[in-house]
C-alpha cells in the first residue's frame, strides 16, 4: 500500500462485541454506530490467556505469547514465589512500531500497555498501565509540548471501589480519560506522526465492576454513570477522527470481550485435596479470611449491616472470632472460609496468579526451589490435563472449555517459559485464592473476567463495509502493510485482506 499513509489505533481496553452492539443500538455510542455502517468490522482474537498485558504484546510483536515470551503482568524469576512485573525489556524479538521507526516513521504510543521503557528512538511513548509512574514519559521534551500531561494518570483511585464508593469510583475513571483525551488530542497536533497509538482502559476497569448491569441496561445511577464513560469515549472518537488528515486509516479495537460467569472455580484448592499443592495460612495482618454470601438473603442484606459487619469481620484474625460471631453470620446467610496461600516450596504444581489462567509445573529445571524432576514433570502433565478435562462443577458441568498443554498451544523457542496447561473458560472463571473446602461457588457476587473475543472496526480510503474475523497478531502486519513496510516472515498474524486490500 501507499507508504505515505498514516495510521491512528484507539483502543478500547476490553471492549466486547455484544457491549458494542448493545451500546451503539441504545444510542449511547453514536460514532462507532456510525462506523460501524461505513467500516469493515468485526471480532477480533485475543491472545491465550485472553489478558490485557500479553494481548497487547501479541498486538506490539504480532506474535503468539511462545515467540514474545509474555504470558502474564508478571514473570517467574527462577522461581514460582518470585515474581516479577513485566516491562518491554521482557518482550523477546522487534515490535511492530519499532520496525515502522527504523524505516523513517514517527510513532506516538499512549497508555500502552508494556511499552515502558521505551523501545522508540524518535517517537513518543507516554506512560501505561506496567511503567513506574504517570510521569514516565518520552522524550523529556514532551512535558513542555503536552501541558496537559500535568493532569495525565495511569490508574483511578481505586480506595473509592474498595469503600463502597462505586459512582465516585466511575466518575473518577471518567475524569482520568478525559485527560487522556485531552494529552491526545493535544499530541495530534502538536507532534508529528505517522503512526498514533491511544488506548483508552476505563472501558476495562469499568466492565470489571459492572459488565452484566452495562448489558442488562439497568438504570442504576452507577450504571447510568458508567454510560456516561461511554457517551464520552464516543465523542472523544468523533473528535479524534475530525483532526487526522483524510488518507488516514483508523483502527478501532480492543484486546479480549468480557463475559459474567455463571461462578467461580478455585484451581489451587483442587490442586491441595489431591496433594499435589500445600497451602499456608496467611499472615494475620492481611486479609485472614473472606465471607461467601450463601443465599438471596446475604446479597440482599449486604449493602447495608452485613456490609458494615463484614468490612470490621475483615480485619479480625478467625482465630479470634467468637463463635457467636460465627453464628450470627451464619444466620445472615454468610459461610467464612479462612484464606490461604500457597506453599511453593512444597507443591508440585500451581496457578500462581488469577491472570495465568493456567498452571505451572514447578519443575527443578526452570525453577530454583523446584521439586519435581524433568521426567516427573512429563508424567505429572499428562496426570493434570487428563484428571482437569474431567471436573465438573454446578450441575454437572464442566468446569472449563479447554484444557490445553502449554506446549502444544505455544509456538516459538519461549513456549518452555510459559504456563504447562492453560485454561479456556466455559461457564466458570477461575481464582487462585484457596479458601479449604470451597472448590467452586455460583454467583452472587457477580464473578465478571476476560473472554477472548474483542472488536475490530477499520475505515478510510480503500476499505469498505465487510465482516473481519481477526486475531489481534493480525494487527502488526496490517499497519506495516498499510504503511509500506514489509512485514518479518516470523510473525504469527498476517495482514487483514479486508484492510489492506
Ligand atoms: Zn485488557
């Protein structure tokens, strides 16, 4: 194609097509209902495990997490109780933006995710969800040119969230993104570019809280709030759209969709009653134990004094609840488990963080403190995946959609380094937190997580209105051909025909 097109990526962190459909009909999101009519659109394909960190590595590389190397927010150092959060230095091989500078373009990345610290010479890379703070800006330079970056944060101010404080909790996320609006529009204009990247992830920590309710069209103030977040990204787009020269070619997009699941399984407590985990009792200090609401009359009262209760239950050790205590929570329709927390040292197999979705092997090879030999870890693998694909929960069901060995889903000389089986998600998201006995729960609370499919509208000159079904590894080969450059023969995703022509 035209190497003296540009191209402008807005993301919308988790934004799924069912949201997207719902929105855009109910008229909350007039602009990208609009695109949708003139644009080629469709889902787009997260990364496995469909998380935020290595989805947009898949994006920035165009690879599968066994050729980038990242699988998580974190990364095991030699071993499976040290971890790390990952940075771009972490990303194994070049990234597509990378590749768009060293032919002579100029690259604007803001708020993406694993770009710190930054790998462009010449480009700019403001300040993500995985850098240090929200000043970690490139060039020093930028501060002057972007005022508005005085005001620019990273994350709300989630103690809102943890209080109750849900409405104030939304309109603080609705503030941030306007300010992020605010350093694009003023990078649009002020900067020269090529390629502009801008992620909005309100979209995301919003739908964490309120995904179902969004959908449902529930006329809750919080929710109504939240819509709001919506109109506004919606306009944000509209304005976006309105500065960038005509022969600019855009991408809507987002990382992974969303999904209320019908509960919750706890794939560490599995691992302890079959001994092949060792759990601990936590610290006293941090949060001993959790209260499960067991019925209707639980989440009715919560709101109110159970609420109330269980916040000041919260900080008391369980040794030194009083029985009485115990029954009154009881009768209120609330079962306490103690929490606790894996034993690394002496477990042979774990799921160290929510987010990996899947299992490590802590075998003596990769890790340190290890206790399984290479020749164990083989068989104790085909032990796991086979006795997983057999767990059924609820009424019956079975507790994922997938069990997959690791090293059959990733290719690429990383694959080792990642997760020995993964997990893709049926009915049921999945916890590391080990309450003993609890193995799964149902809903109420609402248990909201990732799913893998996301959107894709594109438009501009040459594209017309068609259906894409894509991956997000498409992505890299798609603006590098958009812009004239040649994509590497390793990559995973290949250039989508209904974009590029
Ligand atoms: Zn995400």
């Amino acid at each position: 194609m035209n190497s003296k097109r540009k191209v402008l990526v807005i993301g919308l962190d988790g934004f799924s097509p069912e949201l997207m459909l719902s929105l855009t009909k109910r008229g909350v999101m007039r602009t990208v209902g609009g695109l949708l009519k003139k644009g080629a659109w469709g889902t787009l394909l997260s990364s496995c495990p469909p998380i935020t960190g290595p989805a947009w590595v898949s994006f920035a590389t165009g690879k599968n997490p066994g050729k980038h190397g990242v699988f998580d927010f974190v990364k095991p150092e030699k071993s499976l109780s040290r971890l790390r959060i990952v940075s771009s230095r972490d990303i194994v091989g070049t990234t597509f933006y990378e590749l768009l500078e060293r032919a002579g373009k100029k690259c604007v990345l803001i708020n993406l995710p694993i770009s710190h610290p930054p790998r462009l010479k010449e480009g700019v890379v403001i300040a993500s969800l995985t850098s240090p703070s929200p000043e970690s800006n490139y060039p020093r330079w930028i501060r002057s040119r972007v005022p508005e970056l005085k005001e620019y944060r990273i994350a709300p101010n989630s103690s809102l969230l943890l209080r109750g404080k849900r409405k104030e909790y939304v309109r603080d996320i609705r503030e941030l993104e306007a300010v992020r609006f605010r350093v694009a529009a003023r990078a649009l204009k002020e900067v020269e570019w090529d390629f502009f990247f801008l992620l909005f992830s309100g979209t995301d920590l919003v739908q964490h809280v309120l995904y179902d309710k969004l959908l449902e069209g529930s006329q809750d103030e919080v929710v109504r709030e939240a819509l709001s977040l919506y109109s506004d990204i919606d306009s944000y787009i509209n304005e976006l759209l309105r500065m960038v020269p005509k022969e600019t070619i855009t991408i809507l997009m987002s990382d992974h969709g969303f999904k209320a699941f019908k509960g919750i399984f706890y794939v560490n407590e599995w691992l302890r009653q079959r001994d092949y985990l060792k759990a601990k009792v936590r610290e006293e200090e941090e949060a001993p134990f959790t209260l499960f609401p067991e019925s209707k009359k639980a989440t009715r009262s919560l709101p109110g004094f159970a609420a109330k209760l269980a916040f000041t239950l919260m900080k008391t050790p369980l040794r030194r609840l009083s029985p009485v205590g115990m029954r009154l929570l009881g009768r209120l329709g609330f079962r306490i488990s103690a929490s606790m927390e894996v034993d690394v040292r002496r477990s042979r197999a774990l799921m160290p963080t929510t987010e990996a979705m899947g299992l490590y092997i802590n075998d003596d090879e990769r890790f340190e403190d290890g206790i399984v030999s290479a020749e164990e870890a083989r068989s104790l693998k085909e032990e796991l995946l086979e006795s997983l694909r057999e767990v059924k929960i609820g009424g019956g069901e079975p507790a994922f959609k997938e069990v997959l060995d690791g090293l059959k889903l990733y290719r690429g000389r990383m694959a080792r380094m990642g997760p020995d089986i993964v997990f893709r998600l049926g009915n049921y998201g999945v916890r590391k937190s080990i309450y003993p006995g609890t193995l799964w729960r149902g809903t109420p609370p609402s248990a909201i997580e990732h799913e893998e499919e996301g959107i894709i509208i594109a438009f501009g000159e040459g594209i017309s209105a068609k259906r894409i079904r894509a991956s997000i590894m498409d992505i890299a080969p798609t603006v590098l051909e958009i812009m004239g450059v040649t994509p590497p023969p390793d990559l995973d995703g290949r250039a989508i025909p209904q974009i590029v022509g």
